[in-house]
C-alpha cells in the first residue's frame, strides 16, 4: 500500500488518486494545507506531523514512519513533500520511497527549480521521478520528462501537468512490479480532473533503472521499525 507525504496543494497526490492508486495514508509536514482536505475528501487517513510538535527532526520522522507502517504502507510516494528525510525514516522503507521534482535532475535541485531554469535560460527543463536518499534530490532518477521552457508564461502549468501524468505512471509501475493488481487507470478522477491522454513534449523516457527492491527483499529496516 502507498503513503504518500505532502507539505501544501497537494495536485499530485490528487493525480495519484485520480489514476486509482491504493493509498492507504497521507502524512503532512503542515497542518491545514489543501492535500489534507484531498485526502479527508476521499476518505484516506490523513494526519499532520510538524516539526514544532516534536522535540526533534528525528523523532518526528520516527513518529510519521510509525504511523504510515500501522496504515499498510510500504512503499512512500513524496509528492510536494517539502522537508528532507532523516535516515530515521529513510531505514524504515529502505529504497522504497520515491519523489517527483520540477527538473530534469541533477540540473535545478531545490525548492525553486522552475524559477532556477527560467533564471538560467535553459531551452528545455522537465520532471524527474527518483528515489529518495539522504541528499537534496540526489537519489537514483527512475524516470524522467522533458518540457520545453517557451512560452514562459505557462511553463509552471506545463510542468505540474507533466508531473501529473509522470508520477501516477511511474508509482504503477513500481507496484505492478511489487505484484500487487490495480485496476485500470482512472480517465476522470473524483475532483474533475483529467488525466493527461499525452505527455507535455515526446514520451517519458527511462534514464536509468534505479533497482528498486520489491517489499520484503531488504528486510534490515523493515525489521527495525516493524511494530
Ligand atoms: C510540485 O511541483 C513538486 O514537484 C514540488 O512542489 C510542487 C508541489 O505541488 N516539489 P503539489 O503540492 O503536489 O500540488
């Protein structure tokens, strides 16, 4: 089952709902954030873990890791999750958690990679779906998406719904690989939004497998944060 970690409008987590996914948890960084009212909207446990509410990094990561494993998570979708992961959560879903960031990475890591490409002047920028490590999006790509930067004016939009399409498709795969059946992906989802029939510019394309384990091949974390 997939958990999915938001920090605000949480758009992405709606494509992953639209497209039929089997989430089974959303966690929050921020309470009273629009993803949590997404997920109250379709009926998903959905709980806010901010750090002001912790005595440290750590032991909020402990506490979110905790509560995910009690919902059926086992694979972690980070989609607008806006905090870095500390190895307390990273070992508790070893090369199980995956993030879609506004770039073609390792080009524009951060919190402001649509503006650092505009800033830049780079003909074309994308999304990248990848595994999440310790680092500021530096994980292994999964699978990456080009956008053209022209017109200007609408490439936020063109991005999100690059994102929108790419993130969906991607976490499917991973869970068909965990052997899980799901049904067809959702055309229309419950908010009225559209599931893009074609992607923004040419087709996703893989960069490199990241060698994703299917669950329980790696069971050292999950050992040590089983409850
Ligand atoms: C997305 O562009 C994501 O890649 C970035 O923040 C944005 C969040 O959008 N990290 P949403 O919360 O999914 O609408």
């Amino acid at each position: 089952m997939i958990g999915v970690l938001v920090s605000g409008e949480g758009s992405n987590l709606q494509a992953l709902l639209d497209d039929g996914l089997p989430v089974a948890a959303v966690a929050s960084s921020r309470a009273g954030v629009r993803a949590l009212e997404r997920a109250a909207g379709a009926e998903i446990p959905a709980r806010a873990f901010e750090l002001g509410e912790h005595p440290s990094r750590e032991t909020r990561d402990t506490a979110m890791a905790a509560w995910l494993r009690e919902h059926g998570v086992d694979l972690v979708v980070c989609a607008g999750y806006m905090h870095l992961l500390t190895p307390a959560f990273l070992d508790c879903f070893p090369q199980r958690i995956v993030n879609v960031h506004p770039s073609l990475l390792p080009a524009f890591p951060g919190a402001h990679a649509v503006q650092d490409a505009l800033a830049a002047g780079v003909p074309v920028t994308g999304v990248t779906v990848h595994v999440v490590d310790e680092g500021l999006d530096t994980g292994p790509v999964l699978e990456q998406q080009p956008v053209e930067v022209e017109p200007r004016a609408t490439l936020e939009q063109r991005i999100h719904a690059a994102e929108h399409a790419l993130l969906p498709k991607v976490v499917r795969e991973l869970v068909a690989a965990s052997g899980w059946s799901l049904p067809a992906p959702g055309r229309r989802g419950r908010y009225g939004n559209t599931v893009p029939e074609r992607p923004a510019v040419g087709a996703a394309r893989v960069v490199r497998g990241a060698g994703l384990r299917p669950a329980g091949t790696d069971d050292g974390g999950w050992r040590r944060c089983a409850r």
